[in-house]
C-alpha cells in the first residue's frame, strides 16, 4: 500500500501514552526494528483540529523521541498507511501512523498584559 503525507497543520498533538518499544511478539518480547536496525517505538497521541475534535493515533517511529506524558508535540513527517489482512477468518482494516520525529512543541510567546506591541 502507499503512504499517504498527512497536513498537521491546523491540528495540536499532546501525548497521552508515552513512547515505548513497539513489541514484534508479546510472548518473548522481540522489540521491532526499522530497516536500518534501529529500535521502532509507538507513542499514543491526542489529535484536536480548530473545531474541537480529537481523534487518538498510535505513531510508531525509529527512535525514542524523549517526550512525557501530557506534554504538547509537533509532528514531523506523519503519514499514514492504510492496510488490510485477514485475522481469524475476518478480513481486519485500519490505517497505521508513522513518523520522522516527535518534538515538543513551542509556544509562541505572549507579551505581559498591560503592553503593546504596536510601534509608536
């Protein structure tokens, strides 16, 4: 399947599951890893547009991004990738998120009240 960029601009990000190594098999606890053999991990993230909806994503990505729980995130280079199998004898759907970075967000910042920033 093809990996479709995603436009975050007009959406915040906080993280709601801090990262953690992504496991191949839960049974002996084989950490999956990218082409390169770096260690994937899957962080849980919150996605809340201008009008107030939010959806949950799980993005996985080749390293371990270094945020915390809570904490408000930019997102570099999202895609999502669609993808099909059969599990069980029923055929299972869903889209899956990868990312180049996770990086903590940065507030633009706001003067204190009481002054202007307009030019006398």
């Amino acid at each position: 399947m093809r990996n479709i960029p995603v436009d975050v601009t007009g959406l915040t990000f906080v993280c709601v599951a801090p990262p953690r190594p992504k496991l191949v098999s839960q049974e002996t606890g084989e950490v999956k890893v990218d082409r390169d053999g770096n260690a994937v991990f899957t962080v849980g993230l919150s996605a809340a547009d201008q009008m107030g909806r939010i959806d949950l994503l799980s993005v996985a990505l080749s390293k371990d991004p270094g945020i915390t729980l809570g904490q408000v995130v930019r997102v570099v280079g999202l895609v999502a990738m669609p993808w099909e199998r059969q599990m069980n004898g029923r055929l299972r759907w869903g889209i899956a998120y990868r990312a180049d970075d996770i990086v903590p967000a940065t507030l633009a910042a706001v003067p204190p009240a009481g002054t202007s920033t307009d030019a006398a």
